[in-house]
C-alpha cells in the first residue's frame, strides 16, 4: 500500500487575465519509509506541489492520496485533521511560536491530538536532538541550528506516516547543516517515516533514494539513487 499517490497532478493560477501552469501532470508513488527529493531551480513548482501533496492547497486537476485517502475530496478542516493525525513539516525557517518555549512548541501536536504525557514525550524528543537543558529559552534565543532541531523534535512528535521538509537547510551555515541532516536521517530511519524533501541541494538530495527534478513544472527525471545511510546501517 502507498503512503503517498500523486496522479496526474496539475496546477494553474491565472494571473493578469492569463493562466499560468505551475505543474503539469505529475505523477508518482511512494512506499511506507520511502526517502524521497524533489529538486529544480527557483520558480520549477518544487514547493508547490509539496503544498498539494499535503493537502495545504488544491489541485487544479488530479488527485492525492494520502495513506490512501483521497485529499481532493475533503474540505479544508478535513484535510487539517488528516495532516494532523499523519503528517510533521519541517520549513527552512523554523515557523516555530515566538511566544512558546522550546519545550511547548515540541509539546503542540501532541496537545492538539489530546495525548496524555505530553510533556514528558517533549522533553524527551529535545534530548534525542541534543537540546535537552535548552527547552525552557524562547527561539529568539537560540541560533539557527537550535531552532531547526526544535523543529525536527516537533515534526516527529506525532509520529508522522509522512514528513514533508521544505529546504531543511536553507538558513544554515555547512557545519550546522550537516548537524541538522544527519539528525533528521537518523530520526526519520528510527520512526520508520516517510520522508519527502524540497532542496536545491543536490548533495543533500542524493541521500535519499529516489530523486525527481522538476523544470517549468513537470517531472524531466526521475532517478533511483543508492542510499548510503541505510547500506552503512
């Protein structure tokens, strides 16, 4: 069974009295612990239809499955309680609550599912990304790197079927981003998790196993790549 159907998916807008084609029939189908990137130059629709593939917007033609739940069918509450209940994100800027400690940011999916313990399942998520005496500063004051990891913490909190990281990397030096990727292949292979990834790069991109590039919108490869992280396990 696939954890994520992508059929025929198409996407305009229309802008200035012309329509705009941002995807064009794009088709794929990934398996449940499925790495998975998506690359292409700025403007190709990458993060687009990482934003269909969620259910965050609709497609124009074309459907998504989503642990075999049809998105398109849903209103939009519907399709927030599907993201809930399945899916973690992970932004290239943090898109974590000013007002929220550490701590409580990693605590609110888990408090909007109503789980008991929350608290304590947090604070152990911030130990495993190294953070663990940091869950009470506010992300004004911590680096860039703290945040992404508070964000990784956060994304597998309820231990989501599928993680959707949109340019991971993008606000990080060299040295913190190898810090922030390996945490995030190191989590996502001890939660079994399907991981779908927006990146310009390639180096990042090639530790997947199946990378597709996108050029003005549609699929122009389509590559099974050997995955180291799993053949040094």
């Amino acid at each position: 069974m696939s954890i994520l159907r992508v059929e025929n998916l198409t996407k305009t807008y229309t802008s200035g009295g012309r329509e705009l084609t941002v995807l064009h029939d794009v088709n794929f189908s990934l398996e449940p612990g499925d790495t998975f990137a998506i690359v292409g130059p700025s403007g190709s629709g990458k993060t687009t239809l990482l934003g269909l593939c969620a259910g965050l917007d609709r497609a124009s033609s074309g459907s998504v499955f989503l642990n075999e739940i049809r998105l398109d069918t849903l209103s939009e509450d519907q399709r927030a309680a599907i993201r809930n209940q399945y899916v973690g994100f992970i932004f290239q800027n943090f898109q974590l609550l000013p007002t929220l400690t550490a701590l409580e940011n990693v605590m609110v999916p888990l408090e909007l599912r109503g789980e008991r313990g929350a608290q304590k399942t947090a604070q152990a998520l911030l130990e495993r990304v190294g953070l663990g005496q940091r869950g009470h500063h506010y992300p004004t004051q911590l680096s860039g790197g703290e945040q992404q990891r508070v964000s990784l913490a956060r994304a597998f909190a309820n231990r989501p079927k599928l993680l959707f990281a949109d340019e991971p990397t993008g606000n990080l030096d060299t040295d913190t981003s190898a810090t922030v990727v390996d945490l995030l292949f190191e989590l996502n292979r001890e939660a079994g998790t399907t991981l779908v990834l927006v990146t310009h790069d390639l180096e990042l991109a090639a530790r997947t196993q199946r990378m597709i590039r996108i050029r003005g919108g549609a699929v122009v490869e389509d590559t099974q790549l050997i995955l180291n992280d799993r053949m040094t396990e």
